[in-house]
C-alpha cells in the first residue's frame, strides 16, 4: 500500500508518494517520522508551541529536542483510557 507524504502548509516540502513500511513494526516508525517532520518544520522557522500527545516518552523527548521551550500536554481521552486498563490489572 503507498501513502502520500504528510505535507505541513508553508514548508518547502514536494509531496510524493512513499511506500508503507509500518505493516509488521512495533511502532517505531511513529518516533522516526515525528524527527524527520520536526526537523523539517524547525528547519523552516517554525515555532511549535504545544504537542498534545499520549504519554509517548519518545515522542515527547523528540518534540523537547526541537522545541524546548514548548509545552507537552497529555490527551485526556489517552489518559483516561489507559487508567481505566492499569486499575483493571
């Protein structure tokens, strides 16, 4: 299956067709692509100010990497869901 390459308005990103390599990962490749679509928007003089995100301790040191000073806000409804699965267990 191919997908198209997301393309954020205002960067000097060409959109282009790349395969799907997500099919048998644990997941990884989430953390990969945040890196590469950060650096590109750092790269381009964007400020991102909040990642609102599910407690992904990779992916929140990924968004501090570039953006320090923004702020990580956890999803309520990730929260609240994955409460729900600890008091379970």
């Amino acid at each position: 299956m191919n997908i198209t390459e997301v393309v954020l308005p205002g960067l000097p990103i060409e959109p282009k067709q790349v395969q799907d390599t997500t099919e048998g990962t644990s997941g990884g490749a989430e953390g990969d692509m945040l890196e590469e679509v950060l650096s590109k928007v750092n790269a381009a003089n964007f400020v991102v100010k909040e990642l609102i995100t599910d407690k992904d301790s990779t992916t929140n040191a990924i968004f501090c990497k570039h953006f320090p000073e923004g702020t990580v806000t956890y999803c309520s409804n990730h929260c609240t869901k994955n409460l729900h699965k600890q008091l379970e267990n």
